[in-house]
C-alpha cells in the first residue's frame, strides 16, 4: 500500500531534520513533508537542490550522510508560503515543533505557529485525527501549545487533535565552515552552503501516550509513556546534569570537545563515579516504585554508560564552549547541578561530585564578563585575583537564586557545599591561578 500520511513540522533544525523527518521518511509511512522556516536563503537553496538535503548522522566509528527527499520547506512570511503551510497543516497526520524555545509560538503575530495551526486545524475534516510532538526541551510544552491554541480558537480545539510532550536525548549541532566542515568529513545541507546538520545516531525518544482513538502513529519507532516527568528528569538531572558536570571541568582543562575530555582518565571517572552513584543514586530511590527498568540500579546503569560512551563520541564534534554556554541558568535553583543536587539530598545520596561541577560552572561563569553582567557582577579586572571565600561563593549563588527564593537554610547549605568543591578544586589543581 502506498504511504498516504503528511508530515508537518516547525523550524528545519538539527531536531526536526536529524529526528523528525529523518525517522518519518525512513517510517516510509508519509507521501508528503512540509516544514515551515523563515530562513528565506535556507528554504531558496532547499528549493533549488530539488526540496533534497543531507544530514550527517555521528555513529560510533564515523560519519553517515542521510538524504532527506521530498522536503516542501514553505516561508510562512512569504503569503504563498503561508498558504501553503495552512493548506498541509489541513491535511497533516503528524506534525512536530522544534524550535527555540516554547515562547516561539506565539511570536510572529499572523504568521505564527499558532496562527498556522489555528488557520490549518479550522479547515480539517471532521473525524481526521492528528497529533504535534512539542520538542522545545519543556515539560509543559504540549500545554503551553494547546493553551495557545485554544486561545486563538477561542476554546474551540477541534476534536482529534493531540499535543504531545518529548524527552529527546539526541545530542544535534550546527557546522559552520566549509574547512570545518571538510575536516570533520561532513555534507553540507545543500552542496555550497556554508552549514551542516550534525546528530548523533541516537533515537530511543519518549512521547505522552496518545488518547486519540484509533489513531496509529506513522513514525512508530518514538516510545509512549503515560507519566514523562519522571523521564523528564532522568534525562535533567541526569544526562543534563553530567553533560554539564563534564563541560564545565573541561573548561577548566582547556579542551575544546567533549572528545577530547573523553581522553582525561580523571575528567571521565569524576563524572562516571557522579553519574552513577550521586544523579543515578537520587533518581533511582525517588522513582523505584514506579516500575519501570530505567529506575532499578541495574537499568540506570545501562542508561549511565550508554550516555558516557555518547557523549565523548568523537565525531559528533561537541563544544565545550556549546555544552558550558549560560552558566547562569544551568546553575539555577530548579537546573541541571543544582537541582540535581537537592534531589540526591533529600534522597539520603551525598552529591560530593556534582558540587564540584556545580563549582567549576561558578568558575566558567566568573570568567566570563558577560555572564558576570547577568548577575550584577563588575567585569573582570586584568591580573586582579578573583577571591572565593564562603561569604562570596553564598553572594553570587543568592544573585543567581533569586528569582526562585529558596529557603535560606537550604540556601546556605548548598553555598555552603558549593565553597568546599571549589577548595577542592583547587587544592587538586582545577582551579586557573586567578581564582584564590
């Protein structure tokens, strides 16, 4: 039987071309992929190279180029595109969102993505299911569109539309660089463009459990779950959390990939030895009753290496200026370290490890004048040593705290454990002699 389902999807990232529509066209499932972006050169030189692109898929022992056939990508800013976009959303099966961040829904007045999905959804036939994958990286993401949407349709969401929510542990990049590029043995996304979509080869996603009745996904390799929070968090407080551990340590090293942190014996057993018995420890007691594998030490240790092993890949090119970027919010009350950190405290597990990465984010943020800035910091001053005492380690913390009001016990004990990691940072020699 020949494929009879349309695919929509919402930004032409890494995460829409390198999952969404690589595993949709492998499906074989879809006759039809339309995406909507308004990188107008991106969608001309798409258009030009025959609606045909290439992903590079990083697997273990090298680089896979992947072409995408067939791909409609539509301007929603250009009034043919909008139309076009609308008229496939009508029409769509499935569709995903893969953009920044989830305040992206809403901007762009006429022509946003819940303007689209209002126009589109308006003009379906009764009794056509379709559902939308959410991957901005938010555990409210399928409600935060869906309240959108309503709004725009005035609380009149047709029937047989789903939202859903995703935990995507796919690790996806930009090149940039034709000489980058070259050496890294990668493709273009068009031939002669300056860029190139890099994903490793990862794709074990979780989706929410589907309520449509009937209605049978066409990329059927993504996992239902009926609660994602839990996975939400193994994939924040773990894999997020040990991502970071490793990046900010990195920094402090001086490497410039996660691959090259992967040769530091000490780098890599400080984060295994994090992984498994401080973020694993915590998530496994807190979860052990909910019945699934992954939260057994047995199924979390499988779930640990597999990261570990990833992560230091050393195709997928990983920055560590990419993996270190906005300390501020990694360092937040509710975030990868520290959030990490509460849950191994309150789950009995002392999380000794992670205030070191926690520490050495502190460092990565104390370096750089414009992170400074965000938390009301002067610049750094030339050859002027940067003091970390207790009392400055709390101050900082506090400034980057603030918006959440933590309890100030629970607030000086972190600081507290926070300024012991980072003399231990620099009684084993982490720490830039600038730090005293």
């Amino acid at each position: 039987m020949a494929p009879s389902k349309t695919f929509v999807g919402f930004g032409f990232g890494p995460i829409q071309s390198g999952l969404f529509l690589l595993e949709a066209q492998a499906s074989g499932n879809f006759r039809r992929y339309v995406v909507s972006e308004i990188d107008t050169p991106l969608v001309e030189a798409l258009r030009s190279n025959a609606d045909r692109c290439t992903v590079n898929v990083a697997k273990q022992d090298g680089i896979v180029h992947r072409e995408l056939d067939a791909v409609e990508l539509y301007n929603p800013l250009v009034p043919a595109g909008r139309k076009a976009l609308v008229e496939a959303i009508a029409e769509a099966d499935e569709m995903a969102t893969a953009l920044p961040s989830v305040n992206t829904y809403a901007s762009g007045g006429g022509n946003s993505v819940l303007s689209l999905l209002a126009d589109g959804l308006g003009r379906r036939q009764p009794g056509h299911p379709a559902i939308v994958y959410t991957a901005e990286n938010n555990n409210r993401a399928a409600e935060i569109l869906a309240r959108g949407l309503a709004e725009k349709l005035e609380g009149c969401i047709p029937r047989g539309f789903q939202a859903l929510d995703t935990v995507i542990g796919k690790m996806s990049g930009v090149i940039h660089g034709h000489a980058l590029m070259e050496g890294l043995g990668l493709q273009p996304v068009v031939p002669g463009m300056d860029r190139a979509i890099l994903v490793e080869e990862f794709n074990r996603i979780l989706v929410s459990r589907v309520r449509l009745e009937g209605f049978e996904r066409g990329i059927r390799i993504f996992e239902e779950k009926e609660d994602l929070d839990p996975f939400e968090e193994a994939k924040l407080y773990g894999h997020n959390a040990i991502h970071a551990l490793m990046g900010y340590l990195a920094a402090l090293r001086g490497y410039t990939t996660i691959a090259e942190a992967g040769r530091d014996k000490l780098l890599v057993e400080t984060a295994r030895k994090a992984f498994h018995k401080e973020s694993g420890a915590g998530l496994v007691r807190k979860y052990r009753n909910l019945g699934d594998q992954l939260f057994t030490p047995e199924g979390f240790s499988v779930y640990a290496e597999d990261l570990l092993e990833r992560m230091v890949c050393p195709y997928l090119h990983d920055l560590v200026e990419r993996v270190a970027r906005d300390p501020v919010r990694k360092l937040g009350w509710h975030d990868r370290l520290y959030g990490t950190i509460r849950i191994a405290l309150a789950q009995d597990v002392e999380p000794d490890l992670l205030a070191m990465g926690a520490a050495a984010g502190l460092v990565h943020l104390l370096r750089s004048d414009e992170d400074r800035k965000k938390v009301g910091l002067p610049a750094v001053k030339t050859n002027q040593p940067i003091v970390m005492n207790r009392e400055e380690t709390r101050d900082i913390l506090l400034r980057i705290w603030q918006p959440d009001s933590p309890a100030p016990d629970e607030a000086d004990a972190l600081a507290g454990r926070t300024a012991q990691a980072m003399e231990r940072l620099r009684t084993d020699g982490w720490l830039p002699d600038i730090f005293q």
